[in-house]
C-alpha cells in the first residue's frame, strides 16, 4: 500500500480511501478526448467537510497533489489526474442543506446533481437557472469549478450569476466562509467570485450558496426552424440579435450534429437540411406570442424552411430534444474533441464559414452545436479511433479554431473551462501581466501547488 494511503487510512472513515485499480482508473480522468492524466496513488470519497479537511491536511503534510472531482463530466481535463495524487471526490457530498423561499436561495454541497437541485427547489415554487448540457449527470460544486453554462444563459447568466457565497478548504486544510446570502453585499475582495471558474487550483469548494428565482411567470414557446446552410443559420442569429430580442435560449445543430441523431432514433429530415436553430422566448401572455412570431419571421427571412412553433411544453421538449441528444449521438461515431469558443455575436456567421473552412482544409469531420445566442460555438472533432493521421488532423483543426476564435476577439473556453486542453490558447490570451496576477493569486492560497497543478492557466503550478 502506498504510504499516502495508509496516512489517509489512519485519518479517514474505513469506506473512503481505495487504492483499487480499477476504480483510480475510472478516476483518473473526465470526458476530455486526448487530455494527458497519470495514476492517482489514491482516491478518498468525501462524505463531510471533516472528510476533506482530513484529506487536505494529509495531502499537505506529504507534499502530494490534491485533483478534486465532482461527476467527471468536464470536457477539458480539468479534473484529470496527475501521478502519484490523491483524487478526491466529492460525490457522496450530495445533501440539500437548506432552501430559504423568502430570501430566495439554496445551500448545497458540491456533489449534488444540477438536475436534482432543480427539482428540490422547484418543489418551494423556486427555479435555479443555469442548465449545462450535463445538467442531469454534471455537479453543482463542479459547475462552479467551471463557471458552468447552458442552453438558457443567453438571457438568465451562468453559474457565476448564481453563486452568493460558498465554503471552501484551503491547501493548508484551513475552511473559509465566503460570501453571503444578503440581495447586496461590498464588504472585502469578492473573493466568492474569484473561486467561481477557479477550477480547483485555490481551493476545495464543499457546498455552494446559490441565489435562485421564482419558479412561475414564464411561458415558453419554442421556434424552429431548418436552413440550407450554415451560413444562413448564423445570418439568422445574427437578424435576431439585431433585432434586439433577448431569447430564453437560442441553440445551433448542422448538418452532422442533424444526421447523427437522426440515425441514431429514427428521426426523418427535411430534404437538404444543413442546420437547425431552436430559439425559446418566455415572456408571458401577448408579449410572448409577439416575439415568437417576431423570431419566426426572422427565421423565414434568413432563409428558413419548415420553421415550427409550440407552446405545450411537452411540445417545446420534443423540438428541442435534437439539442439534448446531439453530443452523445457524436460519440457514436468515434472519439470527439470538443471545442468551447465564444465570439462575439455579430461574428457567429464568420466563425461558423471559418470552422467549414477549417474542416475542409484539414480533412476531418466537424460538427457544431452552439449557444448561438451568446457566440459560444462548440465545434466538435471527429476521428477514427487508431487513425493517428486523423488525430494528427483533428489536433491541427483545434488549433486553428482557436486561433481564429481569438482573431475574430473572442475567448478560447465560454464555459467548459480551460483544464489542459486550452492552455495554449490560454498563453496566448493572458498577457504577461495577467498571468503573473495568476500566479501570485495562486502561490498566495497555494505556496506549495499541491492543489489540482498545471490547470486552468498556463505554467499554474
């Protein structure tokens, strides 16, 4: 047994530590294709804040690495092991601790499912809004970690919206309360925010404050509408925007993303179907019914066919279930690399014809999905498993993506965070002087490194 195992052994609950090597396999790495990981030399399973101070506490006394882990749901090697680490999972950390309805806010450890807490808070007429694709499998603590987003952001923020306050353990094993549950708050740092989209390198969030809203006053109707081409779908986004119309959401699939789960259930097309753009309004009453028609004109004058409108919510599900189904019917196909670059809106159209162009120039396979409302494109790399000329390809094509999401002035990562398979791109938009802000913030909490090193900006320990 290694002897980092057997210090956490004589500090922990006899169920909390394995060094079994399927399960440090199973650990090692999140849904990243082609982000490096090592072999943690143990992985503890956190059931309380004593649990990770414990934890912590041990990690620092030997001077090994501390990756924390929510579901493992990321898609940049965030939570991807280092050698010889611990990996601590926070999973079984799944407590609703509290839900204040007049005050309007929840507190919950990290492991809980953003899924479950929507629907525990539902349940007091409340409604937490962020809603990552993951939002079924994907952590409340691994949300913040990356300052998560989703479908509806476009109009209701991100994580970092949401997140008044939280606990966390520093690298010494020391437990600091941050923020608050009051509507205003300037006292200090925002030290809460610094730790939102931190992804793990400051320290280990335990359980989170979030703020929610209430839960009715909303009337969705959905929108939707195919197009010949990409082109004209980002025109059509563009048209909305201009517009001024604010959607609940606003969400792109092309022509692969389309065909792949098509296939997948049975679905037959429209003929030449090159994308799909679903737009949600949810104002209520007439002014709802105005801005849908609005968008479904805007839709008709980029150049929609079978443009579609629901109100009935089982309805709206069903038009926008290709959005919810378009990554897993990828991974069908093989192993995808997943992009996360946002651009400003008015340059959608343009980073979409780059992306094509990228596609055709480098011989690979690239779908795109897209919070097309907010900029943030997910082009998503496709190639043979055992091709190593395709990957070769692939890793060219992600390279290029970035470097004309920047050109284009947008940013590398919009939600999935940067972990290791953005920092390049990462030193490339971090000027000197912000990354040596980086590493003094780092070496002020974390003088040792020992926490989640190399993550999330570049050189970071």
């Amino acid at each position: 047994m290694p002897p980092i195992a057997e210090a956490l052994r004589a500090v922990l609950p006899p169920d909390a530590v394995t060094t079994e090597r399927e399960t440090l396999d199973l650990l090692s790495h999140d849904d990243a294709e082609w982000a490096d990981f090592g072999l943690p030399a143990a992985a503890v399973f956190a059931s309380s804040l004593d649990d990770v101070v414990a934890t912590v506490m041990v990690a620092a006394a030997h001077g090994v690495a501390v990756v924390p882990r929510g579901a493992g749901t990321g898609l940049s090697g965030g939570a991807n092991a280092v050698e010889g680490c611990i990996v601590l999972s926070l999973e079984r950390m799944d407590r609703v601790l509290a839900v204040d309805a007049a005050e309007r806010f929840a507190v919950v450890e990290a492991g809980v499912l953003n899924d479950d807490l929507r629907r525990h808070v539902a349940a007091h007429g409340l409604w937490y809004p962020p809603d990552p694709a993951s939002q079924a499998i994907s952590t409340i603590g691994g949300n913040v970690a990356t300052n998560a987003g989703g479908i509806c952001c476009v109009k209701y923020g991100v994580t970092r919206d949401y997140v008044l306050g939280m606990t966390v353990v520093l690298a010494d094993g020391t437990v600091a309360r941050l923020g608050r549950t009051t509507a205003k708050g300037v006292t200090g740092y925002d030290l809460t925010g610094l730790f939102v989209g931190s992804e793990g390198t400051l320290g280990i969030i335990v359980d989170v404050t979030v703020k929610l809203r209430p839960l009715g006053g909303r009337e969705e109707r959905a929108v939707v509408g195919y197009f010949r081409t990409l082109a004209d779908a980002g025109r059509a986004v563009s048209a909305v925007t201009a517009a001024g119309i604010v959607p609940s959401a606003l969400e792109l699939i092309d022509r692969t993303c389309l065909h792949a789960v098509a296939e997948w259930q049975g679905w037959v097309l429209p003929e030449a179907a090159g994308a799909l753009l679903l737009a949600k309004v949810d104002e209520p009453g007439a002014r709802g019914e105005e801005l849908a028609a609005e968008v479904e004109a805007l839709f008709r004058g980029a150049g929609g066919s079978r443009v579609e409108r629901a109100v009935d919510p089982d309805e709206v599900d069903r038009l926008f279930a290709a959005r919810r189904l378009a990554y897993p019917a990828l991974e069908r196909l093989g192993p995808v690399l997943t992009e996360d670059v946002c651009v400003p809106r008015g340059a959608v159209p343009e980073m979409l014809a780059r992306i094509e162009a990228t596609a055709a120039e480098a011989d690979v396979v690239i779908a795109n999905i897209a919070h097309a409302g907010d900029g943030n494109l997910h082009p998503l790399i496709i190639a043979p498993e055992g091709d190593d000329d395709a990957r070769a390809r692939a890793k060219a094509a992600f390279d290029r993506i970035v470097d004309d999401c920047r050109a284009l002035g947008g940013t590398v990562t919009g939600e999935h965070g940067v972990g290791l398979l953005k920092l390049p791109g990462a030193a490339e938009e971090l000027s000197p002087v912000v990354q040596r802000m980086h590493h003094a913030i780092k070496h002020a909490l974390d003088p040792a490194g020992i926490l989640n090193p190399g993550k999330a900006f570049p050189n970071g320990g």
